[in-house]
C-alpha cells in the first residue's frame, strides 16, 4: 500500500510519492506569494475560474470592506457544472441513504446539469429572480445540491438552514434573509426514525415573507399540493434540461450563511461569487490534493460553511466525486461510516474532532479489519484536536500512511486558511500549520502587539473567500471584527506560535463549539428566558469527553420550586427554540447570578466554580453572596 508520509524526528512529512502526486509541493510558494499576494491570487484566479468578462481591478480596500476581481463577470453554476459536462458521465455526487436497504443514488455531472437546470427554470418560473434570497431548509438529500446551483444559476442567493434548527431559528433566518420562497421536505430518517421537518417549516413561515414552498418528498407522505405547496419533483418534471446562466458581478452575493455571535441573533455572513469560487476551488485543490478521479467526503451537514465549501462547491468545482451520507454514524453500528469509505473507495476523509472523539471511543473495534487502501488524505475542521484523538485518526484511519491536515477556518472565511499542504508539510499533532498561501496570519496581545500567544489576527490583502459583510447589519459587521484591532480582522480565536507554525487553542469569546457546532451562549440564554417560569439565566460551555463542550445553564426562577421536571420542561423548551444541539446537558437552579456593578453577568465565575477552581474576580461582583450558593447547588 502506498504511503503518503514519512517521519523525520517528531514530525510527519510529506513522502517522495506524495511529493510526486501534490498539486504544491515547493515551500518557495509562500514567499513568492508574500512578495505580492494580490498579483498571486489574480494569476490563479485566471487559471482556475471560467470568468465572462475579466475584471478591470484586482483587489479594493475600503475598510472594513474589500472587493476582489472587481468588474469581473462570471457564473459560479457553470463553473461547477457546464465546464465538466464534455466528461458528463463521470460521477458528480454519490448519495448515500440510511437505510441500509435502500439504494445508494450516483449522478453523473450531465445527470447533475439537467436537474439543477430544470429546476433553475422551475424556481425562474415560481417567480424567483436575479438577487432574490431563496430559504432552503433541507436534510442531507441530493435535491439540497441541485437547489443550491439551481439559485447561483439563476443568480439568486440561498440561505441553507441546518435541518435540526427549530422553528423559530428558521423563521428568524427567513425574516431577516427576506425569502419569498422555502424550500424544505415532508422529513428525513435519523436511526431508522422518521423525523418530521415541515410541521417545523410551516410553524417558521408564520409571519414571514414566504409565499411559496417546494417539498422534496423524503418520507413519501401523501401530500396535497395546493398553494402555497409545490412538489420538487413535480416542478422538476415540468421544464427543459437547460436554463441559460446568469452572468453575475464578482462581488453579487452567492449564498447568505447564518453564525453565531456573542449576541443571541444569528449574522448573516455575505459570501460572493467571484472571490469565494477562486479560494474554494484552490484550497479544495491544494489542502486535499483534490484530483477528478478523487472520492471526497466531507461529513459535514450542508446547513454548514463546511458543508458548503468542501461537500458541494470545492470538489464539484474540482470534477471530482463528492459523497453525501444521509445518517449517523452510529446507524446501524459504528462500523457505518468505515463501510461507507470502503464501498465508495473514498480517497478523501474531511471530518470534525467530535465525530473522531466518537469513533476513537465506540468504533475502535471496527477499524482493524478495514484497510482503508483508498485513503489518501484525512483533514480535521471545527475545533481543536487532541494529541490522542489526532494519533488514533492517523493510526487506525490513515492506517499511519496518510497526512493529517488540520484546517483553521470560519463560517467568515469562506474556505480554509491555515494548514499544512500535502506536499509541503509538516504534519503535526494539535497543530494547523501555515497561513494558505497568498494570505497572511498574526498572533497579536490585547493591544495589538504582535506576540507569540494571544489573538489570531488575519492581515491585509484579505483571502478572496472572506466575508462581505453582515446581511442587513453594518454596524456589527464592524464592532465583531474590526473594532478591537483596527485594520487587522479579528478571528476570536486564541492561538500559539510554535516554530513558526499557528496552533489554534478555540474561541476567546462567548462562542462555544458543541460537537463542532457554534452556538453562542447569549442564543441559549435568549431561548431560556422566554420560559415563563424564568427571570434570568446563564448559560457556560463544560468540557465533555465526546462533544468537546455541551452547555450548562444556572437559571433563576420566577416563583416555582426547582424539580427535575422543569429542568426537562426548559431542555425541551430549548430544543423547541433553537435546536437538540443547544440543550444544556445540566440546568442549576440558583437564587441569583454573580454581576458586576454594571449588571454584566461573570460567566467566567461559572466556569470557574463548575471546574471546582478559586473563582477569580470576586472584588468586581456587585452579589458576591451568591458564589457561596451556587457552589453549593452545584456541589
Ligand atoms: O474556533 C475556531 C474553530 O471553529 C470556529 C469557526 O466555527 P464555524 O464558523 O462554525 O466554522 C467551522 C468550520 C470552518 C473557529 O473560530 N475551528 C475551526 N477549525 C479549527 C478550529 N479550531 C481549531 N482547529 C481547527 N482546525
């Protein structure tokens, strides 16, 4: 079997057969493209994007905004599509359902270019049109990919809600993302259970703009398609297997992504077209030594930014193959997903730490009898990982002969940022690497200071992915990243340099990651306290073994007694507000939480006291009575 890595001293590094297969292999890239970034990006922007009309100026720099290939004209559909269909046989998307009885679908790229035009001319005759928002709130189903081009097709932005979002975090989306239209499905199978989502759906579009609703039938309900219902496959069927691209401006926006802040309100991070195609099709390319004979799997929901760029644009901009998994992984058994690579001959595995956590824990068992012969490349997203975690990753998956690479990046980003490539290296455990090339990182103290631990920083000219903005909100697209350290973007992450390579130690704001997930405390708290029972709460992420961190909330109450009835009555009311990722593992009951004269509530004390550690900071408490109290409830 071939091996992709050698170790010299402590560290792994690239093998001279991965040094012959690498799109990049030469480290002299990172210079060359620190010397002039701009003039780097403009050269593989040629190369690698199919533009209508060449752009008259590179790169503007307006802070706090910044456009890439302005004038330039193009459409991101085509780009995935029309330039692949001359080897329109070759596998576009392989879908895998749950259920291990039903059958795994394949489309080719010719298949995916009549269903994503039919349906581009069924969305065009619904009455969607150039810059409209189109809501999609769909499972992992292969109708989620063609809805997505269907809309760059058409030139109109989509917003994809996670499917597991309750209904009021949808509605707020639609609201905010100004949707006429919906697309959603009568559920989806979790474990062999059918979950109902459009009941969710019809709930959310209460009071909201949304006048129309296809459905993509998944559980084969009897549906009676009356106004304002519309069958997906029915729509489909109506129109012609092309639908003429729009030509689009490089900065008009390609889809609206909803994240989470240190507020309760979900930001509608703005991606455009033009800069968002060339970085998500060069790191798709580069991070993974992305080929178009290549299987890649991204496990990541769609509803996600990684989703988005390394299940659906990266790899089809690429030709190459993606795969899409319905279900768990632990359905039927935790052999699934390890079935899954080998069956479909995946050659590139992109996972998170907590499904890795999961698998070191309950699937060890299962990956000694499986080669994984096909795997070339495992990449990790969404948290930092472990030494163990990493170690057991690259033994018991990479089989010790495939580089891990560990991508830094952000629903802002757009596309990974910092990494060791495949061909260049190191690969080390906990450790991201270097900044992408033709892009540029810093770690910086709380005043700016360049330091060797502190405050990721990105520097100017800013990757061509990178956001463009806040949907409807200008005002916090500059307090959240431009305020606290002027012209440099302020990631929120904290990280260590360590021999000139970034390892990223998570968020230093009030964001926690849950199970990969991004949630923001002030999102869980917003949900509690609309219970009628309740005053205030505080919501502080515990680390746990599996899901990195799951939120625990300290609640006051309005007159009822504490009992574990209510704390069941406010998980559910939880998950019935935001979604089943935000539920708190725990819920204390407390008769006051610990504030400052101002009335912020110290989370920090929380922590402290959950983690049995001194609570630093008492002087500052308006209440320091109350740390007493909550020791004691928390025991
Ligand atoms: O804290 C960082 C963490 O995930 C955050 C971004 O979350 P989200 O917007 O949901 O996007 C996740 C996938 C791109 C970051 O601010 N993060 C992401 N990748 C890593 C990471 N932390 C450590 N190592 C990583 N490789």
């Amino acid at each position: 079997m071939v091996n992709y890595i050698v170790k010299k001293g402590n560290k792994y590094w690239p093998s001279k057969e991965m040094k012959r297969i690498a799109w990049v292999t030469d480290s002299k890239i990172y210079k060359k493209a620190e010397k002039n970034p701009v003039k780097f990006w403009e050269e593989l922007a040629k190369e690698g994007i199919d533009w209508r009309k060449a752009w008259s100026k590179t790169y503007e720099e307006k802070l706090p905004y910044f456009k890439w290939f302005k004038g330039g004209k193009l459409n991101f559909c085509l780009n995935v599509l029309d330039r692949h269909i001359g080897n329109g046989h070759k596998t576009a998307l392989i879908w895998v359902p749950e259920a291990t009885d039903e059958r795994t679908i394949k489309l080719s790229y010719k298949e995916l270019f009549d269903k994503v035009n039919q349906f581009a001319n069924a969305l065009k005759k619904l009455g969607v049109k150039k810059h409209d928002t189109v809501a999609i709130y769909l499972p992992l189903v292969p109708e989620l990919v063609i809805s997505m081009l269907a809309c760059a097709r058409i030139g109109a932005a989509h917003t994809v809600v996670f499917s597991a979002f309750a209904p009021d975090a949808l509605q707020a989306r639609i609201i905010d993302g100004e949707s006429k239209i919906l697309i959603t499905a009568d559920g989806y199978f979790r474990r062999g259970k059918k979950i109902d989502m459009l009941s969710n759906a019809n709930k959310a579009i209460k009071g909201t703009k949304v006048n129309k609703i296809i459905i993509v039938k998944r559980l084969n309900k009897k549906m009676n398609y009356r106004k304002p219902y519309y069958s997906f496959d029915k729509e489909i069927e109506k129109y012609p297997h092309y639908c003429m691209p729009e030509t689009m401006n490089s900065e008009d926006i390609l889809f609206v992504l909803y994240t989470s802040g240190t507020t309760g309100k979900p930001k509608g991070i703005v991606h455009d077209t033009g800069g968002y195609a060339v970085q998500s099709y060069y790191t798709a390319k580069w991070n993974f030594n992305l080929n178009p004979d290549d299987v890649m799997w991204c496990t990541a929901d769609i509803g996600w930014i990684t989703g988005h760029t390394y299940a659906v644009y990266g790899p089809l901009l690429n030709g190459a193959t993606t795969l899409l998994y319905e279900g768990t992984p632990d359905f039927p058994n935790f052999d699934r997903w390890f079935k899954i690579i080998e069956e479909n001959n995946v050659s590139i595995f992109y996972t998170a730490p907590t499904a890795l956590r999961m698998l070191k824990k309950y699937a060890d068992g299962f990956t000694d009898k499986r080669k994984f012969s096909k795997l070339r490349i495992l990449g990790t997203v969404g948290e930092p990982i472990d030494e163990e975690t990493w170690n057991w990753y690259f033994k018991k998956i990479g089989k010790s002969r495939c580089p891990i690479i560990d991508t830094w990046w952000q629903t802002e980003t757009g596309g990974t940022l910092i990494n060791a490539l495949p061909g260049i290296g190191p690969f080390v455990p906990t450790i991201s690497g270097r900044s992408f090339p033709g892009t540029r990182h810093e770690i910086v103290d709380d005043n700016g200071k360049k330091a060797k631990k502190g405050n990721l920083v990105q520097l100017p000219p800013f990757a061509p992915g990178m956001l463009h903005g806040v949907l409807n909100n200008h005002k916090k697209y500059v307090e959240t990243y431009w305020k606290r350290f002027k012209k440099k973007y302020d990631t929120s992450d904290g990280a260590i340099m360590i021999n000139n390579l970034f390892r990223i130690t998570g968020r230093t704001d009030d964001v926690m990651k849950v199970a990969g997930h991004r949630i923001a405390t002030a999102e869980i708290e917003n949900a509690i306290d609309k219970h009628k029972q309740i005053i205030e709460s505080a919501v502080v992420p515990v680390p746990d073994e599996v899901r990195g961190e799951v939120p625990v909330a300290f609640v006051v109450l309005k007159s009822d007694k504490p009992s574990e009835k209510l704390e069941a009555e406010i998980k559910k009311h939880v998950d019935n507000t935001v979604g089943p990722i935000a539920r708190p593992s725990k819920v204390y009951f407390v008769q006051d939480l610990p504030k400052t004269r101002s009335g912020k509530i110290m989370r920090r004390i929380l922590k402290n006291i959950l983690k049995h550690e001194r609570p630093e900071g008492l002087m500052t408490l308006i209440n320091p009575d109350c740390v007493e109290e909550i020791k004691m409830v928390v025991g």
